[in-house]
C-alpha cells in the first residue's frame, strides 16, 4: 500500500468513515485501509469490549495514517488472532509485547505512543495488512490454526460474522 500524501482531505475523513463502518458493523477490534479495497497506508483500531476479544484490555480507538513501528523489545508473544479478511478462523500468532508507534491522525497531527499488550498486537496486525501479510503466514505452528467453532467451542455463534 501507497503512505497517504496529503492529510486533512475530504477524501481521506470519507475513507475513515467507511473504515470504521466496516469495522464497528463486522464487531473487529481493527481494519487496514486494503481491506476495504484502498490501497493506502491506513489503520483504525479500538476496542471497548468486544465479544470477540473476552481477555483483551481496553485499545482507545485510534485512526492511524502513514504508520510506522519500533519494536521496544526483543520479547516476543504468542497470542491468538483472528482477522475479518480470513472468516471464521483463529491461528496463535507471535508478536512484539511493547513497540512504539508514531503516525499521524486524518488531520495531520503527530501520533506517537508506546503500547503494550493487546494494543501492540493489534497495531502489528493492523499494520502487517499494509504489506500484504495476514497472520497465518506468521503462525509458527499450523497445529495452533483452525476453525473458530473447533478451537474455542464455547464461543460458538460469537463471532459467526466475522
Ligand atoms: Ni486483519
């Protein structure tokens, strides 16, 4: 995907708009701009609480345009992900525990925060989807992939609209 060239455009407060539409109506915790068929550098995530995400704390929701990231550690965690653009799946994937993020928002002010956790896992995911990498090309261990409704039965009918 393309970095944005201008921030604070009509176009690109519409391209969020439909982002976080996607977003909020399929229940994600985030949405790179590719998956909606635009092929810019573009990422929205957040999460409150989420069905989908019963462990995770708290992400603010964030608008994230030209991103980059900083791993702050060597560490590194597997944790389990799923993803709006591969239905139905979970696979457990590793991730940096604390990165940093800088960025800008759709109006152009400067994004930079130091996350952990959930939060720095969702940016990682968000922001692989911009090179064209969805998670299970990152899961070590393809006996940790499969169907949702195998994998966690008792979640069954939670995320079906994924
Ligand atoms: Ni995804």
């Amino acid at each position: 995907s393309r970095e944005v060239g201008r921030l604070g455009t009509r176009e690109l407060a519409q391209l969020l708009v439909d982002m976080r539409d996607t977003m909020q109506a399929r229940d994600g915790a985030g949405l790179a701009a590719p998956q909606i068929g635009v092929p810019l550098r573009v990422v929205i995530f957040g999460l409150a609480e989420n069905p989908r995400y019963p462990d995770a704390a708290p992400v603010p929701y964030t608008e994230l345009v030209n991103p980059v990231l900083t791993p702050l550690t060597d560490e590194q965690e597997e944790g389990w992900e799923g993803c709006l653009s591969v239905p139905g799946l979970r696979g457990l994937v590793p991730r940096f525990t604390r990165l940093r993020y800088e960025g800008f928002d759709p109006a152009g002010k400067r994004i930079v925060r130091d996350v952990d956790g959930f939060h720095a896992r969702v940016v990682q995911h968000e922001c692989d989807h911009l090179d064209g990498i969805l998670y299970p090309m990152r899961i070590r261990d393809l006996r940790q992939f499969g169907f949702t409704d195998v994998l966690f039965p008792e979640m069954a009918g939670v995320d079906g609209d994924e």
